[in-house]
C-alpha cells in the first residue's frame, strides 16, 4: 500500500541503507551532490541524484519521467511521457531525503480498456494523481487531452474524466497540440483535482509581455469514483515560459512550476506558491484576453532553480548553472525540522543524449 498523509519529520530524515541504481542496471552515475545550500530565503537544496539517468527497470528505459507523487516517507510514483512503440507506464521509485538517493523497485504498463498497452502514438502522459487508497492512478495525456484512471494491480484503464469541449485540441477545440494537461494535482481530502494547461486556449492567447493566459481547472469529486468540472481559473506564467507543475498545498494555496529552454543557453526553471484566496471562476469567460488582472491568481516566487548551489553537478549541455536540466516533474512530501516541506523535482530526459534524468530533493518554507 502506498502511503498519502503528510508524515513525521524523524521519519523523513530517516537514513536509508540502500544502492542508488534502477533495479537490475549497474549504477554508473553516482549519486550526485549532497551539499546543497540555499536557493532563496525559502528554499534550500537538500541534494540531487543522477542515479536513474539513461538506466533500464525489466527491460524498459528509466526515461521521459514528466510526473511524480509522493506516496509515503521513502516512496513515489513517477509517469513517463512515452514516445514511439514504448509503452506508457508508471515506476514505483524509492526515495530518500538526506542523503538523496533514488531508485526504482517496480513498474506498471498503462492499458487500454481491451488490455493492450497504450504507447507513444495515443498517449503522452504528463500529470499524476495517486489516488486514496493506492489502488488506482489519474494520469493525463496531453494529445486529446484526456484524464484517465487506472488500475495498479494491472495496469488497466478504468475510466476517464469528463473534460470540457473548448480545452480538445484544434479543430476538436481551442487548444495546441502539446500544450494541454501538463500537471494534475489532488487535495489531502481527494475532493478537489486541479488540471493545469502548459499553453492557452487559442481566444486566450498571450500578452503584450509574452505572457501567455493558462487556464486551471477545478475538478469536484470522491477519489475511485466520478469528477466534474466545477470552476477554472485564470493563471499567467512569467514572460517566454510554460505552466508545467502544480501542487496543492491547502485550501487556499497551490505550488506551481514553470520552465522553459533556450537552444546554446539552457533551461529557466521556476517554482512559485499560488494563492486561491478569492479565485475568479473564468469559465463563463469566451476570451482572457480582455479580462482584468484581478482575475488572476497571484503568486509569488518561492525560488528560481538557476541560484541553487551547483553542488558538483556536471551538465551534458550548456546550462546557466550546470545544476539545471528539463525539470518537468514536482511534488510535496511531508513536514521537515521547522516547519518546512519536503519537495522533490525531477527532470526529464526526453531520451536524449544531451539531457539528464535528475532527482532533486529540497526543503520549502510555505
């Protein structure tokens, strides 16, 4: 059974005596720094592993992780955003605070409804609820885009979420390909989901800053069981980057994460807490692009990730700090000495050469 309530701090910084490799493939990488050091006044790198970078789990490549949730003190889930014939599939990861360290002891392939598996060519996953219970999984696709719920005792497709008709792809709807369900996050309760879009519907457009008018929706419903859209909210990220992370906090405040890569410069990775306090419902709204700013969410900057400390890390492409790589995926775990939370981040190698499968471990002041 995986485990979802925030958990003790002693249990937290609990040390694990483990190796850093991907089950049956050697780990030739390390474990990466552990110094860490201050990225902000409410941010602090714990450490990184690069211990599941270009590794295999029976057969499959530890790759195009875009999705991760915290399911207990030393365990995750991450999704792939699979590409070709490779099947979508979901790895059960280990995974320790100080000293950080991350492998994987386990997978589920991702199946249609008649038992086959979904692949590359219908299904880029990228947002990742483990649901109450840990027996089923959401997991979005960006193609259509579409939430689906599987079963991890076999892989299964159980079901799908209703999804608005604006937010299908071109002609369907207004949205771009590629830049639909980026993120999915759930409350404590399991109530309340929130689908975040990596790009604007079409009459939504960007701004006059190349800030781009993302719309989040607000799911309502009981975890294993039926969702509806109930609200969306208006939400910009900063100029030139992309909505691609979000998770709850509380009732009233969200993390986000927006990036963004620049060929011969590299990847802008940015971390902010969003606050729904008096969040507008946007739905009933044709178009962004003449809506007031009130309408939408504030947040604040809780650390950019190009002023972490490098801590030894080494890039495989040019970076403005050598720390930093396609970080795609983001999620909370418990409370650390302090009052703190404990964040993972992880990139995604788009299974290329030049770009590294990392794991990030931070403590966060919210």
């Amino acid at each position: 059974m995986r485990w979802q309530k925030p958990f003790a701090a002693a249990v937290v910084l609990t040390a694990l005596t483990t190796t850093l490799t991907a089950s049956a493939t050697p780990d030739t990488h390390g474990t990466g720094g552990s110094s860490g050091g201050a990225c902000s006044p409410d941010a602090n790198l714990l450490g990184f592993s690069d211990a599941l970078d270009k590794t295999t789990f029976d057969g499959q490549p530890v790759a195009g992780l875009s999705a991760l949730n915290v399911t207990g003190p030393h365990s995750a889930v991450a999704l792939v955003d699979n590409v070709g014939t490779t099947p979508a599939r979901v790895f059960d990861l280990e995974v320790n605070s100080r000293p950080t360290s991350v492998r994987v002891d386990g997978m589920t392939i991702l199946k249609r409804p008649d038992g086959t598996p979904y692949n590359g060519g219908d299904f880029d996953g990228e947002g990742l609820v483990v649901e109450r219970g840990d027996r089923t999984i959401l997991a979005t696709s960006e193609r259509e885009p579409s939430i689906r719920r599987f079963r991890l005792s076999d892989g299964k497709e159980i079901a799908s979420l209703p999804v608005p008709s604006r937010f299908q792809v071109a002609p369907a709807g207004e949205a771009t390909s590629n830049a639909t369900f980026e993120s999915l996050a759930v409350s404590r309760d399991g109530l309340s989901l929130f689908a975040g879009m990596e790009g604007p519907l079409a009459p939504d457009g960007t701004d006059s800053n190349n800030r781009t008018r993302n719309r989040i929706i607000r799911y309502l419903g009981l975890p294993g069981h039926e969702y509806r859209p109930i609200a969306q909210y208006a939400y910009k990220p900063d100029p030139g980057l992309a909505l691609v992370e979000l998770a709850w906090v509380s009732p009233t405040e969200l993390v986000s994460m927006e990036r963004t890569f620049t060929a011969g410069v590299g990847n802008t990775i940015r971390v902010f807490t969003v606050s729904l306090r008096r969040a507008t419902d946007v739905t009933k709204l044709a178009s962004l692009a003449d809506a007031p700013e009130k309408v939408f969410l504030q947040k604040k900057l809780l650390f950019d990730l190009v002023d972490c400390p490098p801590s030894g890390a080494v890039a495989k492409q040019p970076q403005p700090n050598p720390l930093l790589d396609n970080v795609e995926a983001l999620a909370l775990g418990g409370y650390l000495p302090g009052g703190r939370r404990q964040l993972y981040l992880m990139s995604d190698d788009n299974n290329g050469a030049t770009q590294i499968t990392r794991f990030y471990s931070l403590a966060v002041k919210l």
